[in-house]
C-alpha cells in the first residue's frame, strides 16, 4: 500500500530511472496523475504536462470506450466497438462534441495560457495514479500515438491484470509497481487518497521547474544580422533564448523569410520553449524577383550552410546542436544541406515542403525529418508521401487537418509549430 500519491510516485520514478537518458516528456492524466506525474517529472529532470483526454463512452454504456477525443480537435473511433454496440455516425458526433467541450474547459483550467509542450517525435511517459479498467489509460495512449510519439510509455503505480494486459498491447511499454490478484478499485491501495482539486493541479503545474515552458522566453540575444561571404550579404534576425539548448535555421526559398509571418509565429514558439533562431533571407532582394533562383535548390543549400557556418563561428552558440526548418523549395535545401554535412545538422522539418526538389539527396540525410502538409493541399501531400518513401533517416509525416498550402486557417499554423517544437526538443540534444 502506498502512504499518498507522492509516494506511488517516488517508488514509480525508481523504477523508471533508465528513461532519463531519452530525455522523455511526462505527461499526466489529471487530476489525480498530477502527484504521481510531478515525482516522476523531477526525479527523471523530465518536461511535465498535462494530458486531457476523453473517452467516448457507448449510447448506454458511458465506461465502454468506442474512441477517445483530445486536444488538437483529436477525434479517434474504434468502428469495431461502434459496429459492435450498433452506435450510429450521429450518436457518435453527439458523444464528441460533448467529450470535446469538457477537454477544452479542462484545458483551460489546467494549463491556461501555458505553451502546450509538443508530443511528435518525442518519447512520453503517460502517468496515472492507477488503472482499474484501464479506459482512460487507453484513450490517453491512443492519443498520444495519434499525435506522433516515437515511443509510449504506461507507467502507473497499481492496475488491475486485466488492464495491464490490454495496455500492454497497446503502449509501447508498461510499467507498473503492483498488480493485485484481487481488484477493486484503485484507493484500497492508498492510505491517503483524498480527491485532487482543480487548484492542486494548477498548483502542481506552477511548482515544477520545467513545466512553464514560457519561462523561456527571456533571451539573451534579439538582433538583426548580416551574413558576409563571397562579398555577399545576407540579412536575418538572431533570437537566443536566455537557457537555449539548440538552434534552428530557417530556410525560405522566396525571398524576405526573415520577415515572414508564418516563419516569425512559428519562430515564438520555439523560443517560448527555449530554442534559438535564425530568420534568414537565402536571396537578396534582386535575386528574389527571378522566379528561377526560388527553385534553385543548390544555391539554397550552399547559402543555408554558409549561413550555418556563420552560426558556428558565435561564440554565444557554443557548440549548439543546429536544426533546420524549411518551407516550400527552402524544405528541399534544408535536406539538401544536411546531407551533404550530416555533422552540422541534427534534425529537419519541412512544411509545406517541396521535398521532392531535393532529388537524390533524400536518401543520404541522416538527420531526422518531420514532413509537416497541410491535409487540404493534396499534390504537396502527394509529393510529400513520395519523399518520405526515399528516406532512409528516421522520419515522420504529420497532415494538418484542414490546411492549405500556406496554413492560412485558424489555428492550423499553430499545430504546425507545435509538432516542430516537439521534434526540435527531441532531436536538438
């Protein structure tokens, strides 16, 4: 038996020590994971957040999971389970757009405006203070997969063997301290189980050290740069947040990247979780008016590696690890510089990308790559699908639902940004 849940999860934490090395992201399903999350999150130096899911419970059934919603409008239905209890398509959008109002109240309520810490690309460890039927776990896992985790893991103090069972076939791993031949409920295993109050958690949130990813945003450096070579002069915009762990270049293909929108939204929220950039105009402005120098891949890469070069040279960098990010032919550069000096650049993600453009040179990046299409622009999703089959790094194709090429709608540059601060976290080490 467990003294509390703080308890449960400094006994967890001993037994997930070894995860620390993966540089994992602990995510918890509140509330009453929050306690067991945070012992968890400080012994392994881990990023700590919340995970709001909801399962979509059967017409008459509720505890009978056909599906599960989450945050990012994450809508997944298991058709065998719905089939199985005859639960029509209406019936099923009825239970979400219920389940869907309760994750975005409780989304507000816990994190507030926090940054949302990215799941793509990155190894989870999905906390819970226990799992009787294991539902909730489930949803939880299924989303996180859903989001593009490149590893899962159920860490729970007590479960019942049935569901760990079940989550064994279904996460990645599972880890848990007690599984009880006799099974009621989850609170005979703890001496104090008091209920954990929607303040608790905000409470648990504040405390940890990592878990305000906007504390990041103080910066030592803010400043507009010129990149000299070859009597060329290339202007850009340098951001270094004050505790950076990595930076990233972006490569823009048509010009003026340092002063595009989409570029400097998604450069915020790589900041905000303590990456440094480089906004970077490849073409000086008479080169950007031919439309021929925008698909000059070459020249591209060869400016992107001066550039990263230049970066090199800082001594505010020290030794960095450096990701590129890359929109339209400026994504098929970005590949195109990596391969050819793999040392230099730890991870790539392309949106919107003209991957294709980078020809041969697919198959010999060895950093990482997260193709990111918005789900409305099909031939780039095409192009892209193509792409991916010539990779031989590890990668990952993301569709945004709902954008177009340039991720104009609501709310879709910001998932966007999301799922490339989630990969840079992972792979800029």
């Amino acid at each position: 038996m467990f003294s509390d849940r703080s308890d449960a999860g400094r006994l967890l934490a001993t037994r997930l020590a070894a995860y620390s090395r993966s540089r994992p992201l602990v995510l918890a399903l509140p509330r009453g994971g929050l306690p067991v999350a945070l012992e968890v999150a400080v012994a392994l130096d881990a990023d700590l957040d919340v995970l709001v899911v909801r399962k979509l419970g059967a017409p008459g059934n509720p505890e009978y999971a056909m599906g599960a919603v989450g945050e990012d409008d994450v809508l997944i239905v298991d058709h065998a389970v719905r089939r199985a209890v005859h639960a029509t398509s209406e019936q099923v959008e009825a239970v979400a757009r219920h389940e869907r109002a309760e994750v975005a109240r409780r989304v507000q309520a816990y994190r507030g405006n926090r940054v949302k810490l990215g799941i793509a690309g990155r190894n989870v460890i999905v906390v819970d203070d226990g799992m009787a039927t294991g539902s909730t776990a489930a949803a939880g896992v299924t989303v996180v997969k859903h989001l593009g985790a490149a590893h899962v893991t159920l860490a729970v103090p007590v479960g019942s063997a049935t569901a760990v069972t079940w989550l064994s076939a279904l996460a990645d791993d599972v880890v848990c301290l007690e599984v009880p031949a006799s099974f009621l409920s989850v609170g005979e295993h703890y001496a104090d189980f008091r209920q954990v109050s929607d303040q608790d958690v905000l409470d648990i949130m504040r405390a940890h050290p990592r878990a305000d990813a906007t504390r990041s945003s103080r910066v030592r450096v803010d400043e507009d740069v010129t990149i000299t070579f070859d009597e060329l002069y290339l202007n850009g915009h340098l951001t270094i947040p004050a505790n950076a762990s990595g930076m990233v270049l972006f490569a823009h293909g048509s010009g003026s990247g340092r002063l595009s929108p989409r570029n400097a939204a998604v450069a915020q929220v790589l900041n905000s979780a303590g990456l440094g950039t480089l906004l970077l105009d490849l073409l000086t402005d008479t080169e950007a008016d031919n439309r021929r120098n925008v698909f000059d891949i070459e020249l591209l890469a060869d400016r992107l590696s001066h550039a990263t070069a230049w970066l090199r040279d800082r001594h505010d960098i020290d030794g960095m690890p450096i990701g590129y990010f890359g929109a339209s032919t400026g994504a098929a550069a970005a590949i195109v510089a990596a391969a050819r000096k793999p040392d230099d650049v730890c991870a790539v993600v392309a949106r919107g990308g003209r991957t294709d453009l980078a020809g041969d040179w697919l198959a010999k990046v060895q950093a990482p790559v997260l193709l990111i299409v918005g789900g409305n622009d099909l031939p780039v999703i095409d192009l892209n699908r193509e792409a991916q089959r010539q990779l031989t790094c590890p990668n990952l194709l993301e569709i945004v639902r709902g954008a177009t090429h340039l991720f104009e709608e609501p709310g879709t540059l910001a998932q966007a940004a999301r799922l490339a601060q989630s990969w840079f976290l992972n792979y800029l080490r």
